[in-house]
C-alpha cells in the first residue's frame, strides 16, 4: 500500500534532506568517493541517508530505527538498492544488531528525544562503534537554555521552569494541543521537552580527554552554531528571521553565540 504524504510532511523531508547536505558539506571533510560504512540512528524514513547516497557513491549506508511502520516506509524507499541496509532495534534505547568501525554516525533529531539514562549508555557505545578519524554528526537538538521552548511547546520560558511546571506547561499549553493532560514527566522527555546542550553531548560521548575534537567551518555561511542553523533552513519564515536578526544583533554586541538548535559535528581524534 502506497503511503501518501501531508504537504507538512513533504516540507519537512525536503528540510531534512536540505540539512544533512549543508552540514556535510561543511562539516564532514572525507574524500567523496572513499569507501565508507554511515549509520543513521533513528533514521525515520530514511531522508537523510537519501540526500547522501550520490554524494559518497562508494559508501555502506545502515539505518537503525525501532518503530516497525517507520522502518517499513523506509525499506519501501530504498526498494533494495543494495547500498542501504535496515536495522530494526527492539526499543529507542537498544543498539541490537548494529556493528562497529563506522566512519560516520548522524543522529538527526533524535539526541532530544533520549531518556537521561539512555544518554549516558547509549552515546557511550555509540562513540565506540566510530572508527579513529571518523565522525559524529548530530543534528537538530533543540538548545536547552533558549528562550523559546522550539521543540514540544513552541512556548517562551518553558526551558527555564522547574519540571513540574514544565510538564504543566506542555500538557496545557503546547501549541495544537499536541499532548494529553495526562502525559507523565517520562513521556514529556520522550518527546524531546527539555533539548540538550553541547556541553551534556559531549560529556555524554564518556570519552578520554582529547579524543573529541569539534569540528569548526571556514564556509562564512557555517562560521558559528547561529549561522549553520540560519543557513542550513530552507523554510525561512517571517519569525525565523526576526530571531536571526535579534540574535545576530546580540552576537555583535556580546560576543555571545545563541542558536535556537544545535547542529554539532565532532571527530574522533584518538
């Protein structure tokens, strides 16, 4: 049965896609046509293994999702092209069937949606299955500490609150009306309510000192974490650039970079 998608899904997947391109194109410095092994956990539906199967012609892609309809749209998309191959995990925490030596592994929207204890386990392991020299690409994780909670809500002050006004916030006031009045504080970090920052990633990673290297671009469209989220959206609202304009003009005064997202790539050194 063909699945049919909403407009809204078909921006999002050609945003996804758009992404994943800008940021390996800035990010990623590997010879295009090396021979190389890519995960993407949590792919979804498979768009960001899509948008590089022609720029590394040479490479394994793997993507490992645990939701059976999700992973049975992306099989569909791939229809056996013999580059891609699917890994079907038991839960969001669990890294069953999925190898080691990777040189790349992308985690799109997906480190936000994490339980704590399943950061502090799975990245760790993660972390381990990338080859010395290799990368880790995580992308679209909602800033912990920005004004604005972009991510459950769509609502101001929500990141600054205490859990439990917090979790009142999102079951009464999320825009649409998105959650139950009985969502529990589980299910609400599930959802992705309280984002992450580079600092928790990194530390997550339970990597040696000096093993992380953040990986910074010369590109002038990707010199700082506020230009790669504002050059890397090609869904630019009136909003989105009244908060680039605003956030702009406080880096020129402060110094102070604010994104409302992280986009974050950083390479095993050691």
């Amino acid at each position: 049965m063909t699945t049919i998608s909403t407009p809204d899904e078909i921006e999002r997947n050609d945003y996804v896609r758009f992404r994943t391109r800008f940021t390996f194109e800035r990010f990623v410095d590997l010879p295009r046509d090396g021979t190389y092994r890519f995960l993407d956990f949590g792919c979804g539906d498979g768009h960001s293994i899509e948008a590089l199967l022609d720029v590394f012609p040479q490479t394994q892609f793997f993507g490992a999702e645990y939701e059976p309809g999700t992973l049975s749209r992306c099989l569909a998309r791939f229809d056996g092209n013999p580059r891609v191959s699917m890994i079907q995990t038991r839960s969001p925490g669990s890294l069953d069937g999925i190898e080691s030596s990777f040189d790349v592994i992308q985690l799109n929207a997906v480190f936000e949606h994490m339980l704590p204890a399943e950061r502090r386990t799975l990245m760790p392991e993660l972390w381990r299955r990338i080859v010395t020299g290799g990368y880790l690409v995580l992308t679209e994780t909602p800033w912990r500490w920005f004004p604005i909670e972009t991510h459950s809500t769509g609502r101001p002050l929500v990141n600054y609150m205490p859990d439990r006004l917090a979790l009142f916030a999102m079951r009464h006031f999320s825009k649409g009306g998105r959650f139950s009045h009985i969502h529990t504080w589980d299910e609400g970090l599930r959802d992705g309510l309280r984002g992450a920052t580079v600092r928790e990633i990194i530390a997550s990673l339970g990597a040696p000192p000096g093993a992380v290297g953040i990986v910074r671009s010369s590109a002038p469209d990707a010199r700082d974490m506020l230009e790669t989220w504002w050059h890397g959206e090609c869904r630019k609202t009136r909003q989105k650039k009244f908060a680039y304009a605003v956030l702009s003009a406080w880096r020129s005064m402060t110094g102070m970079v604010i994104s409302p997202w992280i986009n974050l790539v950083v390479q095993k050194v050691a």
